[in-house]
C-alpha cells in the first residue's frame, strides 16, 4: 500500500512531518482520512485531533489543533494549524 506524504505546520515551526498510511483530519464538515492518492482538495479545519495512522488500526500520534486549513494534492497533504501540540 502507498504512504501519504503529510506536514504539519504552525506559524511557529514545522510540528511534524513524514510518511503515513492515513491521517484524520478534523473538518469543518466532519472528520476527514486521507490516505495516498486521495482526491485533490482544500478544506477548513476545526479545533479537534489530527490521528496519525502508522497502519490501518495502527496510531502512530496524535495531535490536538487549533483551527486552520489542510491542503490534499498530488504530493500528500499540508495541514496550516493556528497551534498544534502532541498528545501523550
């Protein structure tokens, strides 16, 4: 199975960045998984949790954010988050 590409990105700094199998995005309209070749897109994201899947039942990390917008292309997804900070 191919990886997605992701970044997460604060104003501040680069929070994370790598390969995955699936992230889970909290959406405007829902939560949304992106897995590799997923269909171009741009949407608003809400305050919530950014699930980082290593396999298919598989969290690698999580992530609380706050608000921004995530971009899915060709080359994986980019998350713009207002603040981002890992879970334990």
């Amino acid at each position: 199975m191919a990886e997605l590409h992701y970044e997460l990105v604060t104003p501040s700094r680069l929070a994370r960045s790598g390969d995955a199998f699936m992230v889970v995005v909290p959406g405007t309209e829902g939560d949304l998984g992106v897995m590799a070749g997923h269909m171009p897109t741009m949407t608003a994201i809400r305050d919530g949790e950014v699930a980082i899947y290593s396999s298919e039942h598989q969290i690698e990390t999580k992530f609380h954010i706050s608000g921004g917008f995530a971009e899915i292309n060709e080359k994986g997804l980019i998350i713009l988050a207002e603040e981002a900070k890992e879970e334990n």
